[in-house]
C-alpha cells in the first residue's frame, strides 16, 4: 500500500488516510494530545485552537459517530464544519472528484471523507491541497482505531496490550493491523478462511511489524485468538454496501459471535465494538450491554482522538 497523499515540507503526512503513513511516535503524540483534550473539556476548559477553521465533510455511506464527533470537535476547537449531502455535490457524476477536491481547497481548511472506494479518497487527497481525513472507506477506518488505542490506553500500558479480533476482516481489522504494526503491539485476528484481513493490508503490516516487534498472527479459531487476550474486538459480519450478502454472512460467520461462551476463554478481557453493532449477530446484547463491554468509551475518544488529529493536521507548520 503506497503512502498516501503529500507530505510536508516538515516531512508529516498532509493526510490522515491510513495509520501506516504515520509513525509511532507520531501517533503516539496524538493519542497524548488526545488525553489532554479529553482532560480539558472534562473540566470545562476552552481550547479554541482551530477559531476560524473550516471542515467539509462528505458522507458516501451513513454515520452517526463520525458525522457528529467531528462536527462537534470542529466547534469544541472554535471553528465550523459543513456537511456536504453526496446529492448535493455529486461527486463523480456531477463533478469531477479532482475538481470538487480543488475548489474545496480553496474555500475550507480540511476535508473529511466517507467513501465506498479507498482509491477515491486517496484521488481527493492527491489532488487537494488541504487535508483529506479518511472517515472510513470500504478498506480502512483509521480515525475508529486511533480511539481505539487511546481507550486501550486507559486501561493498561498500551505496549502490553494483546488485542483479538474476532469476525470479518474488513475494514476494521485493516487499519487495527496497520496500527497495532506501527506501535508494535499485538494482535490476534481470528476470521472464515474466506474472510481474512486485505493480502496487501496483511503484506504492509508484516512490513511495518518487521520493524516495530509487533506481533500479528491470523487463524480461524476464535477460541484460540481470544484466549489469553486482555482486550476482544468485533465488528459487523455484513458492513456498509454488503446488506445484499447478508444471509449468507450471518451463516459464514455464525462460529464467530462474540457471547458468554467465547468469553469464558478470556474472562479477564474488555470487549470492543466500533459501533454500530448488529445486535444478536456478531455479539450479544449480554455482552453488549456488559460492564466488560467498552464501546460507549470508544465512541467517547473519537471526538477527542479526532480533535486531536484536526489540530495536528490544520496547525502543522
Ligand atoms: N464507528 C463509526 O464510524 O460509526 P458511524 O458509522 O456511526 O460513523
Ligand atoms: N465495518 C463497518 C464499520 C462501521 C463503522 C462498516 O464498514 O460498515
């Protein structure tokens, strides 16, 4: 997977496309600066950091979390955001994703996008000269992962955690890859054969993991990857523009529900969960609505992961 977007002349990504175009240390001061925004507006504290600053965000799919944490972030840290309806701009059919991507350059400080494809993200990203964040594509989900860790984080010493993905390998289980291989920690992911993790996700992350000491391994027994894990992440079977494979989803992952059964094998483990959840598919309401259950923190942390991934791409000199 090419790096995406331009850099700086600071040598920083101009980009938030993808967790492998950052660094460890990188990230690792955002997930800190991610802290402090959440410490500053528990107490109430303004931190308008980002006064005058304009967000375009542009929804190809639906969003509850990622629609309204940047949107509220954005007037957290004193400046705007605008929601571009996809009818309203018609991107490709009405207008060229480069010619939207160039006249947004002009008018606002950063974009953030939703896409279907991961390669109309990077388009946009190549041809704006403002930052593109990606708000989830059909491959990756960076923003859901950079608050992930940051509630991982708040739990235990984010380089002890050993992390088991249990379910599709889909967007989700791409970018925790990617970033559990930047930071070097580890993770499990047990999917269907059929199902495992992007081969050229997979490749990047050995790649950044061969550097970082993380520890990735993929199996197809969910007993195995979630035993001994101290945290247990699902996601949907049938993500967003799959609905018509739905049946034949809930039978291909059927083994790999998270409930009180598979949990018997990690009781020490906090479950995770990006939300939305469907509810009797790939976990339990039990389990869902457990106290071991931490999806309501993670979506807490994207406003504040977010905010902090704002401030670092719009304040970057
Ligand atoms: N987790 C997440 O991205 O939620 P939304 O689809 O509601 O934005
Ligand atoms: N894999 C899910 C994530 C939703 C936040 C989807 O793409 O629909």
């Amino acid at each position: 997977m090419a790096a995406s977007g331009r850099f700086s002349h600071a040598d920083m990504p101009k980009d938030f496309l993808t967790l492998a175009d950052w660094t460890a240390d990188e990230l690792l001061a955002l997930l800190e600066r991610a802290r402090e925004l959440k410490e500053l507006r528990k107490r109430s504290r303004e931190h308008r950091t980002l006064a005058g600053r304009v967000l375009a965000m542009f929804f190809e799919k639906p969003s509850l979390r990622t629609h309204v944490t940047f949107e509220a972030g954005m007037t957290q840290l004193g400046g705007h955001a605008i929601l571009l309806r996809p009818e309203q701009i018609g991107i490709g059919t009405r207008e060229a994703p480069r010619d939207v991507a160039l006249n947004l350059s002009r008018w606002v400080d950063a974009i953030v996008a939703r896409t279907f494809s991961h390669s109309l993200l990077e388009e946009l990203a190549e041809v704006a000269t403002i930052p593109v964040i990606n708000g989830l594509s059909d491959l990756l989900h960076p923003c859901q992962v950079l608050a992930d860790f940051q509630t991982i984080a708040e739990h235990c010493k984010l380089t002890d955690a050993v992390i088991a993905y249990v379910g599709d390998g889909n967007n989700m289980a791409n970018s925790l890859l990617l970033g559990v291989a930047v930071l070097g920690l580890s993770l499990r992911v047990a999917t269907p054969a059929g199902h495992r993790p992007a081969r050229r996700v997979q490749r990047r992350a050995e790649e950044l993991a061969a550097a970082s000491g993380a520890h990735l391994s993929w199996c197809e027994d969910p007993v195995a990857a979630v035993t001994g894990a101290g945290f247990v992440y699902t996601d949907a079977w049938t993500s967003m523009g799959q609905e018509a494979q739905r049946e034949r989803r809930r039978v291909e992952f059927a083994a790999y529900q998270v409930n009180s059964s598979l949990l018997r094998h990690a009781p020490e483990a906090w479950v995770m969960h990006c939300l939305p959840a469907h509810r009797g598919e790939e976990i339990t309401d039990e389990v869902l609505d457990s106290e071991r259950c931490i999806a309501l923190d993670q979506a807490e942390n994207r406003l504040h992961a977010q905010k902090a991934i704002l401030e670092r791409l719009l304040l970057q000199p």
